[in-house]
C-alpha cells in the first residue's frame, strides 16, 4: 500500500506544479466505497438448474485525478484510483473430490459440494473520462485499464458422498485460503484430517488447500493481469470543489484464465479436468466523496 501512496502523492507534486502554469488544468482526489461482482454463465446441473452463484462483494477505493477544460462545461480527465474489485461465490451441488492428491494411493468420491469463497481482486484502475457540466451535475463517460496488484480469496468447501460401493462417508469440511499471485501448485497446508471409505485404511485430507492444490503445474496466475472496460458516471458539486458521485464500470474482457476454470460437477473418464470456455468479467459501482481545484 505504501507504494501506491508514494505514487499519488508524486502525482499530486507534478500535477500542481503543472497547475501553476496552466488554468486550464486541474487536479483532484477522491475515496469511498465500491460494490463489485463477476459476472459469468453458471454451470448448470442434471435437470438444467444453476449451481454457481455470483453476488455483491464490499471494498473502497482511494485514487487521484488530473483534468483539462476546453470550456467551462466541457473536458476530460485521467485518474490513477487503488479499487478493491471481488465478488463472493457460491457453488452447490453435485460434485466430486480426489482424496489422496500427491500420493501413490489416491481415490475419486461422488456427493455433494457446498463451497464458498470470498473473492478480493485488487487493482490499479486508470479510466480516461469526457466529461460535461450541467449546473452542479457533472456527467462522465470512457474507458478505463485495470492492472491486477493482488488477488485473494478465502472460504470453505463442505462435501458429503457415498463410496463407490454405495456406503456413506462422513461429511468433511476443508477451508479455502488463496493468493492467486503467490500460491504454487499443490500447495496446502501441513495438518490434515483423515477420510474413511468402507473401513479401509483412512486417507489424510489437508485442513487448509491454497489456491492450485488441485493442479500439478502452474504456469500463470487465475486472474488476468489487465481488465479493460466502459465506465459512466455522475458527479453532484455541494460547492465548487467538493462533490459526491457514483461510477460504473462494465468489464469488456474476461477475468480469469481458462485453464483454471474447470468444471466443479464432474470430471473426464480418464479422470482430468473438464475445462470451461466461458467469459467472467468485472462489473462494478464506485460511491465517492471527492474534492477538486
């Protein structure tokens, strides 16, 4: 985070140098609150029902801006705004889990999964804004770039089945703790807990998975490096600086990277992953209280 307050606060040295010089140039600041989600195609179950859920996740923002009037009404503007951008997911039904991951005795059961994970992508936003005055109501429109600094998500997966042999095994819960950028394949944590099928000798599950447990490579990050998208807004002035506006963002490229998009309902025959070729892209609300001169 330091960094990034280094960067604004270079930004605002620069820019009020360049003030100085220019009337026609201006500068700014604003922070808030911010609502985001991913929005995708669910996967769908045996009788067409959806069996993921994507809903609104809470994070703020904090960013500064440079502008230019051509006129008194019209002009544009660039900002550099940190925006925390997730959404809390939700998947519930059929489902599988491989018991025995990096050993030589593993096992594919069948049940039900329940898994949660609250999703926070955090991102350095730089939108390029037209913009025009009518009164005391400012209306912006443009496009924005997204870079990805971090990527981090925490939850549960719950799952009850039955063993191949039709005998139930005792539900389990294993927790979610990812760091999309840092996490390595396979990674999970030290303590475990064991899993009986059919009185067989147990299997030891990890408490805590990171974010590739369930893959043997990586060679990228889940989460794109750069988000693209359109963005509107409204900003109401109290007085001639300070003002509270509302923005929109609508993600124009996917997410996430398809190789980690798999399906949580079943597998290939051959026991591999079924991947999904679906687009989950970035929409989001931005609530601000903002100051300009």
């Amino acid at each position: 985070m330091k960094r990034y307050l280094i960067v604004f606060a270079a930004f605002y040295f620069i820019s009020g140098s360049v003030i100085s010089q220019n009337d026609n140039i201006g500068f700014g600041f604003r922070a808030g609150a911010s609502i985001a989600k991913l929005d995708g195609p669910s996967e769908l179950g045996p009788n067409g029902e959806e069996l993921e859920e994507y809903t609104m996740a809470r994070g703020f923002h904090i960013g500064a801006s440079v502008s230019y009037k051509f006129t008194d009404l019209v002009g544009m503007k660039a900002e550099f705004v940190y925006s925390q951008r997730g959404t809390e997911y939700k998947y519930d039904g059929p489902s599988y889990y491989v018991l025995g991951r990096r050993t030589l005795r593993t096992t594919t059961i069948y049940g039900n999964r329940e898994q949660t994970l609250d999703l926070s992508n955090v991102f350095l936003d730089i939108p390029v804004l037209a913009y025009y005055k009518i009164g005391k109501l400012e209306l912006c429109g443009g496009v924005n770039t997204g870079i990805l600094l971090a990527s981090t998500a925490g939850g549960t997966t719950n799952f009850e089945g039955v063993s191949s042999l039709g005998n139930p095994i005792a539900p389990f819960q294993v927790g979610l703790n990812h760091n999309y950028k840092k996490d390595k394949a396979g990674e999970a944590s030290s303590e475990t807990f064991d899993v009986s099928i059919d009185g067989s000798f147990p299997y030891a599950v990890p408490e805590t998975v990171m974010a590739y447990y369930e893959f043997e490579t990586k060679e990228e990050n889940q989460y794109k490096t750069i988000d693209f998208g359109l963005v509107v807004g409204a900003a109401f002035y109290i007085n001639e600086g300070l003002y509270l506006s509302a923005r929109y963002t609508h993600g124009l490229s996917d997410a996430d990277v398809n190789n980690y998009d798999v399906s949580l309902q079943s597998l290939n025959t051959d026991g591999s992953f079924k991947y999904r070729d679906d687009d989950n892209k970035s929409r989001s609300w931005q609530f601000s209280v903002g100051f300009s001169f």
